[in-house]
C-alpha cells in the first residue's frame, strides 16, 4: 500500500508538471484544438478514462496529508512512504465496504435462491411512472396542495387510514402464506419532519411541472413491514399490484432494489401508494400518497449489524454524483484494494 500511494503521487506530480509545459509551449492550445478528424479518432476509452481520472482526484485528495510525509529510515538511506491516519482510514473503508457488500450479498442468496424477489416485476408504469397531475398530493378539497399546511392537514386524515390499510395487507399475506410469523413487524412512522420535508420540495422538487415542488412529496405518511420469509414479500407485492379493493388504494410507484441493490448490498421494496380518504364530515373524499418499505428481517438485521449505511454515506461525502457514478468510482476502488497496480500496463488495457 505505501508503494501503491507514493506511485501515485508520482503520477499526480508527472501529471501537473506535464500539463504546465504544455500550456507554456502552446498557450492559444492549437494543437489541442487541432481537428484530426471523427473518422481517425477512437472515442471508446474517453469516458473510462474521465472515469479513471475522477477515481485518481479522490485519491489525491486522501492522500494530500502525505505530501511531505517522505521519510529517510533510520536503518537506512531508503525513503519509505508514511500513510496518514486519514488515508489509513480511507483505505480502511474500502475494505470494510468491500467485505459488507459480499456478506450481504452472500446472505440475499442465502434467504432467495431461486431470485423470486429480485426477479419479481413490479411493472413499469410504476418504475418509472409519469408525474402527471393525478400524482399530486391533493388537499382535503381533492385538488393539489399548494404549500405545507395543505399537505399536512390532508397528512393527518390519511395516517390512520393508511395504516389501517397496511395492517389489512399484512393480515392477508398471512392468511394467503398460512404464516403467522411472530417475527414480522410493521412500524408507523411520524409524519415527517415539516423542516426537512420543505427542504427536500425545494432541492428536489421545485422545478418539476406542474408544481409547486411540495404537491411531489410522497413521503410525508409513511411506514415499513418486516416479513421473515421470501414467501411472504413475493405475496405482498402481488397484493399491491393487484389490490383486492381496487377504491381502498392503488400502486403507483415502486422500487425493486431486490433486483437493483444500493451500493453495499442493500435489498427491499420501496413503494408508493395512493389511497382514497373520507373528509371528516364524510361529505366526499380525497387521494394522498404514502410510502412503504418492505424488508426481508434477515437482510435488515445483517445490515444494521454491518453497519452498511455508515459506508455508504463515507464515500458519498467523497463521490459527489449519482449511484450510477458511485458505482463506477466504487469499481476502481475495488481493484486498488485488491492488490492490482495502476501502472503503464494497466492504462495501456484501458485505452485499447
């Protein structure tokens, strides 16, 4: 590992000073500019190389601290790389994230063998649905909310009624599995937070049409359900997807992260309802929306015991992007930390 981070920053030092002379030889860039042709160009390895390039800025700045950190042995004239504590650290997450990505993978094999929850199909039209007026949230008057106060007050008549649903659901996967599980859970969140909700209608939100932002916000009810078996998930998603009482509530958006797990190994449902609730004069009725996780209890305890989250968030502070391009810079790092070097070959298979 020394070896590894003082070659890095070689190639870094190489790399600057390689790029000051250019810019001192050739200010007005025309040989940047110069246009060879579409034709005679090769721009398959342009992307993996940004890529590699964004990897190699992360790692620099880890790996600032040692800049100086060149010290001349005392048994010898040989000069041996001193690791910070925070690259320690660093390269310390790399091998805990690796090695709770393979237990909770290994465990998600484990409890579905067969991949009925990975391959299970909660439709399209609720993958990726269309935010159209009917999927905002709508006021007790049954038209979309147009601030908070509108939205919480539709949020209070609708927590009771959703978790009566929920609770109704989970009966029924009982009945239908004749499993009873003592171990299943349901849990009712509060309403959520009203400063973190307007935060998250103006960061996320505010620009999609038509609005406001906070009429988008799915999550206000909300609630999750543990069941213990592969069984029992399969047979509450079939109940959502088809709904016995089609007016009680609907699916309307849905995330099978069985299928597409978070970066370090994360699997369950994540879903969206809308329900259909009564005014409190019982004079008509509005649509709200709720969200519901839906947990195997033996991947969720595996994930608190693992601490999972605690990776995740770690590099996202230094990966500053979508999973997707977490994902990508997660891969680079993985091959740093299993021993391969990021030398002249290396780079040669990339760009070939």
């Amino acid at each position: 590992t020394a070896k590894f981070l003082s070659m890095i920053h070689g190639y870094l030092d190489t790399q600057k000073q390689m790029n000051a002379k250019y810019a001192e030889e050739d200010p007005g860039e025309l040989l940047g500019n110069f246009d060879v042709g579409a034709e005679v160009t090769k721009p398959s390895y342009t992307q993996e190389l940004q890529q590699l390039a964004l990897t190699m800025e992360v790692l620099d700045q880890v790996t600032t601290e040692n800049d100086n950190a060149l010290a001349t042995s005392t048994s010898s004239t040989e000069k041996v790389p001193v690791i910070s504590e925070k690259t320690a650290k660093f390269l310390s997450m790399i091998h805990g994230y690796l090695d709770t990505q393979k237990q909770m993978n290994a465990k998600y094999a484990e409890e579905d063998p067969g991949e009925l929850l990975g391959n299970f199909d909660v439709g399209a039209e609720v993958t990726k649905p269309s935010y159209t007026q009917e999927l905002q949230q709508q006021s007790i008057y049954g038209k979309p909310v147009k601030s908070m106060s509108e939205l919480y007050e539709a949020a209070e008549l609708a927590k009771p009624v959703y978790e009566k649903i929920v609770q109704k659901l989970v009966d029924k996967v009982h009945a239908a599995t004749d499993d009873d599980d003592d171990d299943d859970q349901v849990v009712f969140a509060p309403l959520k937070g009203a400063n973190r909700a307007e935060e998250k209608a103006n960061d996320d939100y505010a620009s999609r049409v038509p609005g406001p932002g906070v009429s988008w916000l799915f999550d206000i009810v909300r609630g999750s359900i543990k069941f213990a078996s592969t069984e029992e998930l399969c047979k509450c998603m079939e109940l959502l997807k088809e709904p016995e009482d089609a007016t009680e509530f609907r699916l309307v958006k849905a995330k099978n992260r069985f299928q597409n797990p978070t970066l370090s190994g994360y699997r369950d449902f994540n879903v969206c309802i809308q329900i259909t609730v009564p005014n409190e004069d019982g004079d008509g009725s509005f649509q709200h929306i709720c969200e519901l996780q839906i947990h195997h209890i033996a991947i969720k305890s595996l994930s608190k015991e693992l601490h999972s989250h605690h990776y995740y968030e770690f590099f996202r502070s230094y990966f500053d992007g979508a999973t997707a391009t977490l994902t990508d810079r997660m891969a680079d790092l993985e091959m740093i930390a299993g021993g391969e070097k990021l030398d002249s070959e290396y780079l040669t298979k990339m760009l070939t």
